[in-house]
C-alpha cells in the first residue's frame, strides 16, 4: 500500500509543477486585467467654463418696469418792479411798445411777512375745507383757508411766527400728532405795488429792458423762477 501512496504522491507533485509552467510561460493574461503601460497614459485638461460675454457699454441695463428718471428743470423769467401809481401805468406803456403778447404778466408785488406752517393749496374751496375737516381729527383746531386771490389760494394756514426756528418746532408738535401733510417756511405777503415777470427773455430782450430800466430809478430788474399768472375767482 505504501508504494501506492508513493506513486500517487508523486503524480501530485508532477501535475502541479506543469500546471505552474503553463500559468508564467504562453498563456494570455485575463481581459480586463492586462498590465498598465504608464507611457500611454495622457492626462486630460479639466474644461473650463467659457467666458460669458461682455455686454457692450453702449447698452446699460435697465430693469423691466423702471423708467430713466426725468430731470426736470425750473422755467427762469425776467422780474422787473415794483411799481405802483403813475409809475406802474408809465412802465405798463414802456412795455406795451415791445409787443410781449402773453409772454408779459403782471404780478402783485410781495414782501416777507415771517414764517409759518401750513398745507400746500388745494385746487378748491371744498377739497381745502375737506382738508380742515381732517386736521380736526387729529386734534389740530387753529386752521383757516386762504381765501384771497393769490399763488397760496386755498391754502390752509395753521399759525404764524417771527423765526424758523419757531416753526419747525410747531410743525414737529404736528407730525407727532400724525400730520404728515404740513410744511413750514417763509410768508410773503402782497403790498399795493406790482411787478412785471417776461418769459422766455432772449438776450436781445434782456438788453432791451436794461437800457428802458434806466428810465425808471430805484427799480430792480433780475432772474427768477417763473410765477404762475393769478386769475380772480380760481
């Protein structure tokens, strides 16, 4: 029996050794599994996003819905004044002579009266005394309407002081009552004398009325914002 094993044993050990030989010497290696060849390998460059392009200067953005703003500008008259009595019918003939037409107003000659706190006119006699109505509801009792002819015509007056200072504290006491609509400044006030406002005053018509100013001494001729024309009953 020992020789049996003997033999077995060294079949085993032969069928091995030719199993070992094929394996290292003709055989292909597995797919999939064929050695790396570190020369053939190239590495790729990540890809960068492309630039967005520029927009062009010309073109700035707006967005949808806004408006460009509109810069609006002040209509600038020539003011000349005051007049009153034979004087103001004298320049009132001067002035005829150069054929204005509606481009000539006269206006009331004002002067400083101090300050005060009000609301801005309203466009009737009934939307300011709707306005009074409201003030009351907020506890603000002194209040009248200016009734006059005049650039504040149904504006609605809430008191009168000697300094600024005075009226901005006032106007402070309203707006923590919750009167938003108040404001404060200067109050002029009209005189018996007139003025007269040119439109639309070339440089030709700014010479013109600088030589007729001579004619008439003590009088003021100057720049100024132009003043809405007054119309009796508005």
């Amino acid at each position: 029996m020992k020789w049996i094993f003997a033999i077995l044993l060294v079949i085993n050990i032969l069928f091995f050794t030719v199993m070992q030989l094929n394996s290292s010497h003709g055989r292909e290696p597995m797919r999939g599994h064929e050695p790396v060849k570190a020369e053939e390998i190239k590495l790729l460059a990540e890809p960068q996003n492309a630039p967005a392009p520029a927009l062009p200067m010309s073109e700035p953005l707006v967005k949808s819905g806004d408006s460009a703003p509109v810069e609006v500008k002040s209509e600038i008259c020539l003011e000349w004044g005051q007049f009153s009595g034979d004087t103001l019918k004298r320049v009132a003939q001067a002035l005829e002579k150069l054929r204005l037409g509606e481009k000539l107003i006269q206006n009331k000659a004002e002067k400083s009266g101090g300050y005060w706190v009000y609301v801005t006119p309203r466009k009737t006699l009934q939307e300011a005394q709707k306005k009074v109505d409201e003030l009351k509801q907020f506890g603000v009792q002194d209040s009248y309407i200016v009734r006059e002819p005049s650039a504040m015509q149904y504006a609605i007056s809430m008191g009168i002081f000697s300094s600024a200072e005075a009226a901005d504290k006032y106007l402070d006491q309203l707006r923590a009552k919750g009167v938003k609509s108040a404001v404060s400044g200067p109050r002029t006030q009209e005189i018996d004398a007139a003025v007269f406002q040119i439109k639309d005053s070339g440089e030709s018509m700014t010479a013109q009325l600088t030589k007729l100013k001579l004619d008439f001494p003590g009088s003021e001729l100057k720049a100024v914002e132009c003043r809405k024309p007054v119309r009796v009953g508005q």
